[in-house]
C-alpha cells in the first residue's frame, strides 16, 4: 500500500525558511506491520537525507524517538503502519516534533530543560546509613517493591511531560516525568532522602502545579500509571509521611488508571 507522511520541518541554518512548514513524502510497497520509525528512515534513506530525527534502539527502551504521531505523542518504533489504515481511504500520517521543548531540527528537540527538571527532583538513590554487618544489600519486602514498581519503568522519553499543558505554558514545572522519577524513590523503604524530594516537589512548580488533566497516562509508551503517581506524591505531601499511601500497587492495564 502507498503512504503519504505529513512531515513537520525547520531548519534554524536554512534562511530562506526560517519557520517551520510542512512538507509531504509518499512511500509505496508500505506492509501493515512496518513501523513508523521504520518508514521515517526510508523517508531519510530514499527520498530526503536532510530529515532528521532521534532513533536509537528502536524497540521501545532509549525512549529517544517520541513525536507526536496523528496529534498524538508515540514512541514511532512502537507504532505499526496498520493503525491508520481505514478501509479504502488513503493512508496518511501526519509527524511533529513533541511539545514543549526547543525545536533544534525537523523532530529533534532540545532536551535540556527536561532533564534539569529530572535532576531537581534527585532522582538517584540517598542512603548514609552503614552497609548491613554482612556487606550485602539492603533487604525489602516483595510488598514494598512492588509499591513502587510501576514508576521504576520510565524511559525518560519525555512522552508524558511534552503532552501536559500545565508544562506548555510553564516549563519550570517539573513535569510528570520527574514526579514519576521521585516517587520511584520517595517510596522505596530503602531510600532516605523522601524529605529532600517532598520539599522540591512542594513548591510553587513542583506538583501542585499539574491539574489532573490526565493527558501524561496515555500518552506513557509504558503503560505507567503517572496520574495515579502524582495523585500518589500529593498525598505524601499533604500528610508529611509515605504511610499508609500506597495499599494496592498499580495494575498495567489502562482501566481505572489514574
């Protein structure tokens, strides 16, 4: 089957087009079950080697190549070209780069501002605690694993905090992502520095400023349940302790999420 690609451009050295426009690329003998991603490079492969995007393991782990997808933030290594396939209407697929982050090129953004936003919330493990006498690991119980085991699978893509517009018109917000990151740790028996992360995510552009909207749980490519994780971090907040939060651990499946 043939497939017409809306694709989103801008070329900040090109200066005869100094803002973003459209431009259209059709590929035939397209298979139901190729990806976009998969597509994206004969885009660059076949017809137009300027294009240019992020892509690396290209199975759904690095997270680098989130855009919008038909309006919609996707991993493209995780889309199948038979999603758009409607009868006997003509396939189309319109791409853009996620939303906002700085545009550097056609879909590749400036993901700076989002990882500062990661590094405020200290997203790595606080314990000065001595070793235990037998040098070994900290133990836990499979029942506090499994509290925050949901928010332990985030890539980092940035799908959820590009589809928030509490982070559109503000982008000090932390964002969903980093939330996602400190809950990981506010709720790991392990982990000492809850306090630390609470405080920061306490602030005016800390938690309270996500409104509950729910766009960042399905735009998650990992099924993570971040509006429930944020519900989650409030609650902490608010009650100034872990305790007693989390009494049934997140299911996977997109019913009741959130």
């Amino acid at each position: 089957m043939n497939v017409t690609f809306r694709i989103r451009r801008f070329n900040p050295e090109d200066p005869t087009k100094q803002r973003p426009y459209f431009q259209e690329f059709t590929l035939s003998e397209v298979e139901a079950n190729d990806r976009v991603l998969e597509l994206l490079h004969r885009i660059k492969w076949e017809q137009d080697g300027t294009l240019t995007l992020r892509r690396a393991c290209a199975h759904g782990i690095c997270g680098s190549d989130a855009m919008r997808i038909n309006g919609v933030n996707r991993l493209a290594c995780k889309v199948l070209a038979r999603e758009f396939i409607d009868g006997d209407k003509p396939v189309k697929i319109q791409i853009e780069p996620i939303l906002g982050l700085p545009v550097l090129k056609d879909l590749v953004v400036d993901m700076e501002p989002f990882f500062d936003n990661y590094k405020r919330v200290m997203p790595f493990f606080i314990n000065d605690t001595a070793l235990p006498a037998n040098g070994r690991e900290r133990l836990q119980t499979q029942e506090d694993r499994e509290k925050f085991d949901d928010t332990t699978k985030c890539i980092l893509c940035a799908c959820c905090t590009t589809s928030c517009p509490s982070y559109w018109t503000n982008g000090e917000y932390v964002g969903p992502a980093a939330i996602v990151q400190a809950h990981r740790f506010i709720f790991d028996t392990r982990d000492e520095g809850a306090k630390e992360r609470l405080d920061v995510l306490s602030q005016p552009n800390g938690v309270w400023r996500c409104r509950t909207i729910y766009n960042c749980t399905p735009a998650c490519p990992r099924d993570i349940q971040v509006t429930r994780a944020i519900g989650e971090v409030k609650l902490a907040i608010r009650n100034r302790s872990t305790e007693g939060i989390i009494t049934e651990v997140a299911s996977h499946s997109r019913a009741g999420s959130g």
